[in-house]
C-alpha cells in the first residue's frame, strides 16, 4: 500500500512521534484562522487518507470550515502543542485528527464508530510513526444534566482503557472544561465546574494520565468553545502535562 504522496515526503516523514487527538469539538478545534495567526512548523505533520502531509490549519476538519459567516473547524490546541514539541526536540511530529464536534462520551464507546475510527487511524499512523500519547478533550455534551455527570466516571475509564488495550500503554492527557466566569455558559454552570472537579480524582485511576487547567482561557462568543489565543495557551499546557508523565 502506497502511504505517501511522493518519495520526498516520504524520505522527510520517517522517525515521527504521533499523537492521537480525540474528543469533541474543543480538541476538533473553532478558533478563528487568520494568515497572520496560522501555525505553521517544520517537521510536523498530520494524517491525511493514511498519508502524512505537512501541518496546516484547520488539522482536525470535523465540520465545514466556514458556515455562512460562522467559522466552523478552525485553530486547535495541536498546533501550538506539535510546533512547541518540534522545537524544543528536534523530533518530527505527527498529528492523528479524530475528535468530532458535539459527541457525548456514550458515543466514545469500544465498539462505537467515533471510538473504532480513531483506533483505525491511530493503527494506520503507527505503520508510519510511533504513536506516543493520547489527547483528549470531551465533556461539554455530557453536563446538560446531573445524570449525564453521574454516569461520566465509567464510561470514560471504560473508552481509555479500551483505547490502551487496542494501540498499547500510552500516556493520556485530558483537559478541563472552560469556567463560566470566562465565558462558558454552553452548559449549566454547577454542572460544569463539578466535572472539573472531578477530573483529577478520575485521572488517578489511570496510570500516566494528566490533567489539563483551563483556568483563566476564555470562551468565543458562542460560549462554547475556545477562542483562537486560548487554544495556543491550551496546546501549551497539554504539552506541559505531556512532559510531566515521560
């Protein structure tokens, strides 16, 4: 199978690390692109048809990636944490884009077509790379109701451990939820604020998993999502975490 577009790339992507990037649409990524704001950086790359290209913004095209005048997919925590990563290595980076906007953790499930995809993928960049950590930033759609929150703890070890079993022992980062009093106001406040709470109890039950602090990172006007700058500050931490488990 031919996973290459030319031999020049090919000679230039060999001894990448990979990294998994899944979740919903925080991970996916709404910042606003401008050319000015747009990462670029040697040596890193992303999965495209089973074939590494070079890095380019939107990476994670979950969505149109313009809507009418609403900007859909967009900037995402993975450039900023790859550039970063690349720079201070010297290592080629790869990007694996399988978050999906709007996903609930029930939908994240072993045997799911969201949890199955990424594994298919991760799978197809490891005959090409060495799949090193697991990004994933979820939550939003699972704290619209006290039951949702309740329910989370299980079904989220269940998919991590799932994801282990299926590409190996790798180190797991997860980020927090953004805070109301930065913007967030998508899902019901008490809500949100208990499932961060929650995260680092939850992370303990996984060996050589991290948690990511959205403290002080502020929401678009949608009260949803990221805004471009906090995504950059956001990629930097998962890096720092990242760092903090190899």
């Amino acid at each position: 199978m031919a996973l290459w577009i030319n031999d020049g790339l090919h000679e230039a992507a060999q001894g990448i690390r990979s990294f998994l990037l899944v979740g919903q649409s925080n991970m996916a990524g709404r910042g606003d692109l401008t050319p000015e704001n747009t990462i670029t950086a040697p040596d890193c790359f992303m999965l495209r048809m089973g074939r590494w290209q070079p890095m380019s913004e939107p990476i994670n095209v979950d969505r149109a990636v313009a809507e009418g005048a609403v900007p859909r997919s967009g900037a995402n925590l993975a450039a900023s944490f790859a550039a970063q990563l690349q720079k201070e290595t010297g290592a080629k980076i790869g990007l694996i884009p399988c978050a999906d906007g709007g996903t609930r953790i029930s939908q994240w499930q072993p045997g799911e077509v969201l949890f199955d995809h990424a594994v298919f993928q991760a799978k197809l960049a490891m005959r090409t790379s060495a799949l090193t950590a697991i990004l994933w930033h979820q939550g939003e759609s699972d704290c619209l109701a006290p039951e949702q929150l309740e329910a989370y703890p299980e079904q989220f070890l269940r998919t991590m451990r799932a994801f282990r079993e299926e590409l190996g022992d790798l180190p797991i980062v997860v980020g927090e939820l953004g805070y109301p009093e930065n913007g967030f106001h998508g899902t019901p406040a008490e809500l949100l604020k208990e499932f961060n709470h929650r995260l680092p109890e939850l992370a303990t039950q996984l060996p050589k998993c991290a948690v990511v602090s959205a403290a002080d990172l502020t929401a678009r006007p949608d009260g949803l999502h990221f805004t471009t700058e906090s995504l950059r500050t956001l990629g930097l931490r998962y890096l720092e975490a990242y760092k903090s488990l190899v």
